[in-house]
C-alpha cells in the first residue's frame, strides 16, 4: 500500500478562516507531525479527514479508498481522538469500553485489558477522574485494541507533564515499529516531533507550506546568532529579531556563505526555532512596557 492516508485540494470556507487545497499524505511506517499555530487549520483538517465537517471541495482516501464512499469501513481501521475527552464524565472506562467495542467488529476484549494494564489503567475510574496522559491512553488503548492500522490525534500531549508526555512518545514509536501502521497527530508541541516524528506536514493559515521528511525541513534552515549586528544581512533573513547584544534569526541553508563571518554563530535550528521565525515572516506585535 502506497499511502494509508491521502487528502487532495482539500478546501472548506468559514467567514473568518479557509482552508485552501489541503494535499498530503502519510504513509505506513510513517510518524506525522501536523504542525501550525493555533487557528491554522489542525483540528478542522482532522475532522474533514472523519468526515465530522463538511467540506467544499477535495478528495480524501483512507487504505487508497474514498472516505465517503467507504466511511464505515474505513472507519473500522482508524484510531481517532479529539484533544478533549470529554463525553460521558460520569461513566467509567469499562461502561466506556462496554459501548465502544460494539461499533468495532473486531474488537479484541483481551488486547484492551492488556493494554490498560500496560497502561496501568483502572478501568473502574469515571472518565472525569483521569489525567490528561491517562485519558490519551485510554484513547491508544481502544485504538489499538480493535487493531487500528491509523491513528489520527488531535494534540495528543497538549497538557501533559514531560514524563507522561515521553510515554505517550515511546507508546507512538513502538506502534509504527514493524512498519504496517501509520499515526497522523497534530501538535504545536514541536519538541515532542524532536523526538519522534518521521515526518512533518506544516500548516499556516489554512494551507500547506511544507509536506515532507522531517529532517530534510530542518536540514533546509540556519539558525544565526550575529553578535555583529550586522545591518546589512536583515535581508538574507526568513525572520530576525534584534536583542540587546545580537540579532539572531532563521536562514535558508542556501544563503549560509553570506553569514560565514567573524562573531556569527551558525547552527543546526531545531522544529520550534523554525515555527517561530516562519510565523514571524508575516510581522508580529510591538510592545512597549
């Protein structure tokens, strides 16, 4: 199978936001960041990919079958979370599990148990009574416990503490391990991709601005710390700030021969240095305290 996941111009209008021909695809064995800062487009991709939101245009295929046509059976092999858990607070994870199972065919009653228990996961707590990194893990547990060769997630570890945060990272690595499965997740959690993503797909305000291997995105960027402060290269910058002793900012890597000087620092920028100086592009507030 080429692609487990594949959307094409993928368009949906709101009066105050767009999303604009939406194209990517994740494939099996694949890790995928979804990244963009808040109101880019994340969460309503997602739910156009699940069919929860109607869309203008465009063509989505899950297993290289079109998600309309073939919702429910497609559905059947997906994994999906929104960021907030939320519904039924006052039921707890078996009367969950008791109502879940019955929309998956294949449920498999003694994976989940060994899955909470490798969770350590008390299926006798009400929904309202569990973490944040709990209720991503019993979300991963139903997924995988009807064997869900794709998980899509919606800010699986916004709000985790950073030891909860590396579980959920490692459970991510171990699923896609053997090559069959895929996760799509979206994050603005770009340490958390550092650490596990194979890939990245980079919204800004409803388009596509980069879909590909993740480290060739960071391999195309500079970051500079000019001590300098030289004037005449603000240019050659992505985006810059200037600080009380430097000015440092996001090059392309194409552009390093012009920063190859005395008292410049060049290096290797990680995700969060490149979100922020791509966002700063478009010019950002001034504040005077």
């Amino acid at each position: 199978m080429d692609s487990i996941l594949r959307i094409e111009g993928l368009n949906k209008k709101y009066p105050s936001f767009s999303l604009k021909d939406v194209s990517f695809e994740v494939r099996p064995g694949q890790i995928m960041g979804f990244i963009g800062r808040n109101g880019a487009g994340k969460t309503t991709t997602l739910k156009a990919i699940m069919n929860l939101i109607h869309y203008e245009s465009g063509k989505i295929e899950a297993f290289e079958k079109d998600m309309t046509e073939f919702e429910l059976e497609n559905k059947q092999r997906i994994g999906f979370a929104l960021s907030e858990l939320n519904y039924y607070p006052n039921k707890t994870i078996r009367q969950l599990m008791d109502v879940t199972k019955r929309f998956y065919k294949n449920f498999d009653q003694q994976k989940f148990d060994e899955v909470c228990k490798l969770f350590n996961l008390d299926i006798d707590k009400k929904l309202e009574e569990l973490s944040s990194g709990m209720k991503v893990k019993y979300s991963v547990a139903i997924a995988l416990s009807h064997n869900a060769e794709l998980l899509i997630l919606d800010e699986p570890t916004s709000g985790l503490d950073p030891v909860s945060r590396d579980e959920i990272l490692d459970i991510f690595r171990e699923i896609v391990r053997r090559g069959d499965r895929a996760i799509l997740f979206s994050t603005h959690i770009t340490s958390d991709l550092d650490k596990c993503a194979t890939d990245i797909t980079y919204i800004h305000n409803g388009e596509i601005i980069y879909t590909g291997k993740k480290q060739a995105f960071i391999d195309s960027y500079l970051f500079i710390k000019d001590k300098t402060k030289n004037h005449s290269l603000e240019s050659s910058y992505v985006a810059f700030k200037e600080l009380d002793d430097r000015i440092e900012g996001l090059i392309e890597a194409r552009n390093r021969y012009k920063f190859e000087l005395e008292n410049i620092e060049i290096k290797e920028p990680d995700l969060e240095e490149i979100m922020i100086y791509m966002e700063r592009r478009e010019g950002h507030e001034s504040f005077t305290l």
